[in-house]
C-alpha cells in the first residue's frame, strides 16, 4: 500500500539533481568507451589490412540482429517512461517487455562469442579478437548493470516505490539503457560497417 | 529549496562516524585516509633517498624492519617497486584524498551555503571505493613476486606478463581503477552540488576561487578518470585473459597486434589532465588565501577565473608533450609543444594576479599564508624548468633524467603538497574546533620549505649534468660516478624535509585532541563556512543563507563598523555618492 508521503509528487528541483547527476555520469562513460573506440582506431590502423585476412569473423547477420533488437528494447523503454511520467496504466507491462527484450539481446551477444569461439578465434588469437572481445566484454558488463537497474525499477514499479510521484530513478535507468544502447550502434558500426 | 538532500541526523556509532554520508564526516575520513598514505609514500620516499644516497649500505632502522632477507639492504626489485608505489600513492592515495575528497567536501557545502553534498550516499560510496583501492594497492605490495615495478606510469611492456608474472602489476592497475571510480563518483558529486545547491544570492562570481578550482578539477575527474579506468581494464585483460592491446605478440599471426604505445596514448591522455586536477584546487586556495591574508581583494578575479578555465581546457589538448621521445611525428610533436607553451600564459596571468594581490597588503603572516607564499615560489621554479620539458629540443636531452624528476615534483607534488598543508592549517579550527600550534606550524614551514627547494634544484642540476631517473645504483656507472655527491645532498635534504613532517604528524595529533580552543572566525574571513558554529552541527546552515557580496571584500571603505571584512551575508553600507 502506498502511502500518503510516498504518493507526495516528487521535488522538481530534486528530479533536475538526479537528472544532471545521470547526464555527468553518462559523459563520463562515454569518454570510457571513447578511449575503447580510439585504441580500436590505433590498432586498427597499426594492424594496415582490416579485417586482418584468412580469419573467422563474428557473425554478421547475427549482429544486425542484435543491434535491431537492442534498438527496439530502448523504443519499448522509452514508450514505458512515457507512461510512468503520465501515469498511465501498463507501464510496467511495457517495462518488462523492454527488460525481456533486453535479456534476448544478452543471449544474442553470447551466440556471437559462442559461435566466434566454435570457429576456433579465441581472445588470444590477435589484435581484431583482443579487440571484439574486449570491447564487447566490457560492453556487456554495462548490459548486465544495466538490466539489473531495469529489473530493480520494475520491482519498483510493481510495489509502487517508483511510479509518477517519484520518476527520476526510472527515467535516469532508462537513460543509463538507452547509453548502452547507443555504445553498442557503435560498436557495431565499428566492426560490421567500416 | 531542495529538501531532497537533507538528511536525519544519525544516531548508531556506525552511521555516524564509519558508514555517514554527512560530507563534514567524510571530508575527515578522507583527510585520515590521505595523511596515513602521505606517511606511507613519504617513507618509501626516504628508502628510494637512502638508496641512491648510500647504495648497498644497509639502511638503519627501516632496513632491519622491511629487508631483514638482505640484512638491510634495499635489493634492485624492491626499490622499482618503492618508487613505484611512491608515485601511485602520493598522487592518488595522498594528494588526492586529501586536497580533493578532503578539502572538496569540506568546503563546497560550506563555502557555497548548502546543507550537504547533494548525493550523499554517492559521497560516501566515493570513500568506501577508495577504501578499497588502497586495500588493494596495500595487499599489492605483499603477493608473491611483489608489487609492481613499472613506474607509476605503468607503461607497456614493463607492465604486461612479458615483463612481470606477479600478480602485484595486475593489482596496481584494478586499485587505479578503482581510485579512479572514486575521484568519478565525487567529481560528479561535486559538480552538481556547485551547479544546483548554491545559496540563493550567490551568483558564479560570488563562489570563492578555491570552490572555482575544486569545480573545474570535478570537471576533469569526471572527463579523464574514465580513460585511465579503459587504459587499465586493457591492462588487465592483457595480463589475465591473454588479449593483445599493449603486446605487440601476434606479428606472425595475422599480421598485427597490440601497441605499447597505445598505452602511451592512453595514459597521457588522463595524466596530463591528471597534473592540472592535483593543481587546480591548489590554486584557488592559494587565491583565496592569499587574499584572506593580504586583506585585500583577490586581484582581477574574474581574470583569475577564466586563466584557470583556459588551463582546464588547454590541459586536455596538451599531452603528447611526454612523448616527444616515442617517434611522434614531427607535426604532431610541434603543436604538442606550441599548445604546451601556450599553457603558461593563463599560468603567468595567475602569478601576476596573486603577487598583485599581496602587493601592498597588510600581510598577516600566519602559518596558511606562508604555505600560499610558498606554492608562488616552489611553482614558479617548476613552471619556469616546465618550459625546457615542453621543447622538443631540450625535452630530447633531459627526457628521463633528474631535471623532469624535479620539475614536476615542485610543480604538481610540492605545489599541491604545500597548498595542501596551507589548508590544512587554515580550515583545521572550523574542523576541529581548535587551532593548530603557530610555532610548530612555523617550524614544519620552515623546515619543508627550505630541504624541499635544495632536493629538487640539485635534482635540476644532477638532471641537467645527465643523471636518469629509476636507475637503482648511480655509482654503477663511471659517467654518473662524479655527480654521487648530488644524490648525497638530495638525500641528506630529502631525511631534514622527512623529519620536518614529523613535527605536523606531532602538531595535528596535539592540537587535534589538546590545542588552543579556536574562536568561530579565528581569522576574520567573511566566507560562508565561518558564520557557522564550531563544530558545525549536522544540518551546517540552520537557514540557508542569503549571499549577498562577494568572497573577498576585504577593506573595503563601504564594510560598516570600523572592520577591514565582512561576511558575504553582510551588506556593504551605501556607498555615499
């Protein structure tokens, strides 16, 4: 039940600290995996032919996929923000179908690595595995943070602790998830487009 | 305003005093923190100094306690991983802390009028990681095949399993990690707080200069911690899962391979912006205190301010200048040193602003304002030797020697060190309650000041004579042999500036539990931290203040009663037309 001090809206001037806070944060991590993406750049060019030739590259269409999927979890998401902020109903459905598609997404980059490794590339093969699974390594471990901030903020849905009284936490999870997001259009730009 | 931060006062020990996220606490949990490995790094200093003074000498007293195996002496593997671990700690388990996490929760609330941090537990989590980190760094030092010994620079390949099977290196890199998460989690913490919870009244121009250098080092916490944080993840994954990003192992296998001077790249991309968030803060004290002592204005303040928000920016465009000697292409390294040059414009401007300041001033020579005297002298010496670094030419012949030892010992150690202590001195009595002891503090200036200038301008001179830096016996070679007695002087400088310090371990310790009971302004300053009670109560501002002139009206003929200050919730008297 949810009580009368709890439903209280939350300070507006609180949720800009919250969001200014999140937006600093975000731009610190962006200059974290700017550095991945510029050492990327360096060896990519030290290494002169790239991909280097004669070795098994991740999956392509697999990728594609994943990024397509990863890019809808953060439409759904940010559907289900839309929501929280009005109060209307099914915002915690929509929530669970972001985190859901989230965990799919997780279950396609361990495809891309498993199926990497079964042609025999391990992270030890060279400067272009070092690279796609580092990166992608560290990427993930933001996944992973990431997903357990959606299902925190979908437990909090839930029970009401989170909801229109009290928004910042679930906009700024959201604005954590759509990051990554982001991170990884890159990462995919990186390794399948250039 | 918001009252989204504030906080109940705590009642259990463990919410109190350990696990409290009230910023006064955590500014002297920091401050405890940074001293104890200001101790730790200051001794490992004097080992390297007995080392190079007297090598193969059996050091009295630590030799027996750390080196029992070698009957004292200290051996070639320790010694790379003392000054290793003495540059590691003292910049970012004693500086940092201590002018950063100490001073920058200390002051910002107070200084700007809020009641707290405006992240608490973000605050108290940003100590709890450090903590970690330098658990972690401490247990390096005691892993089979012991503590790193790649220079607190850590480069590749010194650095990767090519060099170092330990697990020591793998664990200096996690504790730089994670002292870097720290310094994020408060930059972030700081800058919010200096954007949001300002007192109504308090425009950007009413913020005192040392909340200004704080902001601006949150500013590059925040932007360049992240790369050292990716440098070092690449660091461990090259050293634990095999990855090639510094190790250039794979050259038969597919043509490539990893590049240690990735590593480079990455490093001085965080440590230049590194040497300006150890000094930034240094200088808005040493501007703020300077003033407060002339009782005078600070000169051209807003000058001051935008020289250091040129630093700010010109620091992250600046770092190719410590490795002129890798190769970098000649158009490169040229505007590496044109940028590097142009860096010491906004620092002259700040030196001709602080001097302009105590010119003609009714000085008061306490013992904070001798340590912001200090820091013009000891970082003009290390700002003027920083121009022959910054040339490619000169750079080429004194790269790894003595000369750069020096130089950035006066200017990002010394400078911050001694900016530090004038803090220290100065904010102790609102702290604690109580003032430091004069004369000893007296005593400690004196007797760092003056070892401090002989140790490093002779390391001027044995750097300028050829002498390189992290070679652990001098005497070995018979080039270098006839330049020992400069290392002896350097030590024998080096042992007086140690024993100096002891005098502040006593005076802290003392005046902490025993000294003088201070006043609640004991030295008539009008910023917001002194119109509070001493000791501040949990809330610091009962009402939050209304500003209304700013930090450095010093003797102004408007200020009424007959004082030469007043405090910036005071208003200036009408000026008669």
């Amino acid at each position: 039940m949810a009580t009368a001090v709890e439903l209280q809206r939350e300070d507006p001037r609180a949720r800009v600290n919250a969001t200014l806070g999140m937006v600093f944060f975000i731009g610190s991590w962006s200059m974290a995996f700017g550095t991945l993406f510029l050492s990327y750049f360096i060896l990519r060019q030290r290494v002169g032919i790239w991909p280097p030739p004669g070795i098994a590259l991740p999956s392509f269409p697999m990728a594609a996929a994943a990024t397509l999927v990863l890019l809808l979890s953060s439409v759904v998401l940010h559907r289900a923000v839309a929501r929280v902020r009005r109060g209307a109903p099914g915002a915690a459905a929509l929530w669970a179908a972001a985190t859901a598609i989230g965990v799919l997404f997780a279950g396609m980059q361990a495809w891309l690595w498993y199926d990497l490794v079964l042609s025999g590339r391990t992270v030890e093969s060279g400067a272009y595995e070092s690279l796609f699974f580092g990166l992608t390594w560290v990427h993930a471990a933001h996944v992973a943070c990431g997903l357990v901030a959606l299902l925190w903020m979908q437990v909090g849905l839930l029970t009401g602790r989170y909801g229109v009284h009290r928004i910042s936490p679930v906009s700024n999870a959201a604005m954590f998830w759509h990051f990554v997001d982001v991170v990884w259009v890159v990462l995919f730009v990186a390794f399948f487009v250039l | 305003m918001s009252g989204d931060h504030i906080h109940p006062e705590p009642t259990s020990f463990l919410r109190k005093h350990v696990f409290s996220v009230d910023h006064k606490v955590i500014a002297k949990q920091f401050m405890w923190f940074g001293l104890f490995w200001l101790l730790i790094g200051g001794i490992m200093a004097m080992l390297i100094r007995w080392q190079l003074a007297y090598p193969g000498t059996p050091m009295p007293v630590f030799g027996k306690l750390f080196f029992s195996s070698t009957g004292g002496v200290i051996d070639p593997a320790s010694y790379n991983t003392l000054f290793t671990m003495h540059g590691t700690i003292m910049i970012f388990l004693g500086l940092t802390p201590l002018m950063i996490g100490c001073f920058g929760n200390w002051c910002i609330p107070l200084m700007i009028g809020a009641r707290d941090m405006i992240f608490p537990l973000l605050n108290m989590l940003s100590f709890w990681t450090v903590m970690l980190g330098g658990a972690v760094a401490f247990y390096s030092l005691f892993v089979p095949l012991g503590g790193s010994e790649a220079g607190w620079t850590g480069y590749p390949t010194l650095s990767t399993t090519v060099a170092n099977q330990g697990t020591g290196e793998t664990l200096w890199a996690v504790a730089v990690f994670l002292i870097g998460a720290s310094s994020i989690m408060g930059g972030i913490n700081y800058m919010t707080t200096v954007i949001r919870l300002r007192a109504p009244g308090m425009r950007w121009t009413d913020l005192p200069l040392t909340i200004w250098g704080l902001f601006f080092t949150a500013v590059l916490n925040v932007l360049f911690l992240p790369v050292i944080g990716s440098a070092m993840i690449l660091l461990v994954l090259d050293r634990v899962f095999g990855t090639q990003f510094y190790v250039p192992a794979s050259i038969m296998a597919g043509g490539g391979g990893g590049d240690p001077i990735l590593y480079q790249h990455l490093f001085w991309i965080f440590g230049h912006p590194e040497v300006y968030i150890l000094i930034l803060p240094a200088w808005g004290i040493v501007s703020d205190l300077l003033s407060f002592f002339a009782r005078k204005p600070a000169f051209a303040y807003r000058v001051t301010v935008g020289a250091m928000m040129a630093v700010t920016v010109l620091s992250a465009v600046v770092y190719g200048h410590h490795m002129f000697t890798t190769g970098l292409s000649a158009m490169l390294g040229e505007s590496f040193m044109l940028l590097t040059m142009i860096i010491s414009v906004p620092g002259e401007i700040l030196f001709f602003n602080w001097l302009h300041t105590i010119w003609r001033g009714s000085l008061r020579m306490d013992t904070p304002m001798l340590f912001a005297l200090s820091v013009i002298f000891v970082f003009g010496l290390g700002g003027l030797t920083g121009l022959y670094l910054a040339t490619i030419s000169t750079d080429i012949y004194l790269h790894d020697t003595y000369f750069v030892v020096g130089h950035f010992h006066l200017t990002m150690a010394a400078s911050a060190l001694f900016a530090t202590f004038g803090a220290i001195y100065f904010w102790f009595p609102k702290m604690f309650g109580r003032k430091l002891n004069e004369t000893l503090g007296k005593i400690h200036f004196w007797g760092s000041l003056v070892p401090l200038t002989i140790v490093f301008c002779t390391m001027f001179v044995s750097g300028y004579a050829g002498m390189p830096r992290r070679y652990y016996d001098h005497t070995s070679a018979d080039y270098l042999k006839p330049l020992q007695h400069l290392n002896v002087t350097t030590s024998l400088a080096a042992f007086t500036l140690g024993i100096a310090q002891l005098v502040f371990a006593f005076n802290f310790i003392k005046s902490r539990w025993w000294g003088e009971k201070a006043s609640e302004n004991p030295w008539e300053v009008g910023t917001l931290e002194w119109t509070l009670p001493t000791p501040v109560p949990h809330y610091n501002f009962k009402e939050i203040p209304n500003v209304v002139c700013g930090p450095h009206e010093f003797s102004n003929p408007a200020i009424p009663d007959g004082k030469d200050w007043i405090y910036q919730t005071e208003p200036l008297a009408e000026q008669p037309a």
